[in-house]
C-alpha cells in the first residue's frame, strides 16, 4: 500500500503546485484592477484641469473684452487670474505626465498577466495530465486488489466445503472444527469490510478526478476582472478527500494483514 499512498502525495503536491500558479494570476488580476481605477482617477483630474482652465480662459477674455483702460483694481484681477491659470497650466501637465506613467505601467502589466495567465494554463494541463495517468493506474491497482479479494473469497468457500466434510467426517475433531468455523467467519468478514472499503476508494478517486476537471473553469474565470480565481475552499475539499482516501487505503492494508494471518491459521488446523 505504500505505492498507493506515494499516489496520493505526488496528487496532492499537482494540487498545491496548481494552486500556486492560479495564485499568481489572481495576484496579477488584481493589480491590473487597481491600475486601471488609478488612470480613470487620472484621466478624470485630467479632464477637470482642462475644463478648469478653458473657464478660466473664458472669464479673463470676458474680463478683457470692452475695459476702456486698465484700473489697478482691474491689473490685481488679472494678476491673480495669471497666476490661476498657470498653476492650472502646471497641474494639467503634471496630469498628462501621471496619466501617461499609468498608461504605460497598465500596459506592462497586461503583458505581465496575460504572461501569468499563460503560465498557469500550461502548467495545469500538464498537472492535469499526470494526474490522471496516476488516477488511471491507481484504478488498475483497484481493479488487481478487487480480482484478488474475489480470488480470496474463492478459497474461503473452499476451505468453508473442506471444513464442513472434515466435520462431518470426523465428530471427534469438534474443537479443531469450532476453531476452523470461527476462523472461516472472521475471513469473511474480513472480505466484507474489505469490499466496503474498495468501493470507498473508487468513488473517491472518481470524485477527486471531478475536482480536479473543475480546476479547468476555475483558471479560465481567473481572467476575469473581478474572479476569485482558485479558491481556498475547494482545495480544501480535494485535501480532505485525499485524506480520506489515504485512511481507507491504511485500513484495506490492516484487513489485508489479518486476513494473511488468518489463512496461515487455517492451514495448520
């Protein structure tokens, strides 16, 4: 059962490595999204400056337009309405500039995550893919352990046929027969558990193929703008149900011992 549980580790280190990567791209997504609200911010202040400045432009035309002669009042007025427009003239520009950074720098980042996104899908279908040549080989092992337990129960009702002639034939050996009965009964009771158990583990391994298939849609909402990408939750799901299957796998390998023991018994009796 180690080959088994080794199966089961190489599953869970595809499933972390996975996560991993989509990580990367939600990482990537989110900056995206944060660039993009700081150039509207940008392009938004860039519009208000001009419009800013356009009023302001207006209302110094207005004020030129039909003043026979300057008074000082008048030269304080478009003194401060100078110095108005040319810090309004200073932050345009310094919006243009920011707005320009940000366009730049949302550009790169775009190359960047659509890198990341590309990146992750690759590794997926290759994680993908390995894991399901494990899955397949993992259920070829089912598929020998089912043959083998069918195998066994084969033999106990054979030795159940010989136990009950040697009983028959002999009254005197009452106590060898009594211990043989009881072992034939602990064997298929053993055969039952362990039928329990291989069913278990093949739904298991049909569920954790399912999940790992959904991991596929789960990359591809990572493109989104506003996804959650690879979430916690349902990689906790696929941890459990590893866990799971590993337990069932170590207690098929504990009735697997004590039905070994048991034939050994029997055979001497």
């Amino acid at each position: 059962m180690s080959v088994h549980r080794n199966h089961i580790a190489i599953i869970l280190v595809l499933g972390l490595a996975l996560a991993a990567a989509c990580g990367v791209a939600l990482r990537q997504s989110r900056e995206l999204r944060n660039l993009r609200q700081q150039r509207d911010a940008a392009q938004k202040s860039l519009q208000e400056a001009r419009e800013a400045l356009r009023r302001s432009q207006l209302s110094l035309e207005a004020a030129l337009n039909g003043a026979p002669r300057p008074t000082n009042e008048n030269r304080a007025v478009l003194a401060e309405r100078d110095r108005t427009i040319a810090q309004l003239s200073s932050q345009l520009e310094e919006a243009q500039d920011s707005l320009k950074q940000l366009q730049e720098k949302l550009s790169q980042s775009e190359e960047e995550n659509q890198a990341a996104l590309a990146s992750a899908a690759q590794r997926y279908e290759q994680l993908q893919t390995e894991m399901q040549d494990r899955l397949d080989k993992l259920q070829k092992e089912l598929d020998s352990t089912r043959t083998d337990l069918q195998n066994a129960r084969q033999r106990i009702a054979e030795l159940k046929k010989t136990n009950d002639q040697l009983t028959a034939a002999n009254n005197e050996g009452s106590i060898k027969s009594a211990e043989r009965e009881h072992i034939l009964r602990s064997l298929q009771d053993i055969d039952r558990r362990r039928e329990t158990y291989l069913t278990s583990l093949a739904d298991r391994y049909r569920n954790l193929t399912s999940q790992f298939r959904t991991m596929s849609g789960m990359l591809d909402s990572s493109r989104g703008q506003n996804s959650s990408a690879f979430s916690g939750p349902a990689l906790d799901m696929i941890q459990n149900a590893i866990t799971l299957a590993d337990n069932d796998l170590q207690h098929l390998s504990e009735l697997n011992a004590k039905a070994y023991q048991l034939e050994k018994q029997l055979s001497k009796k």
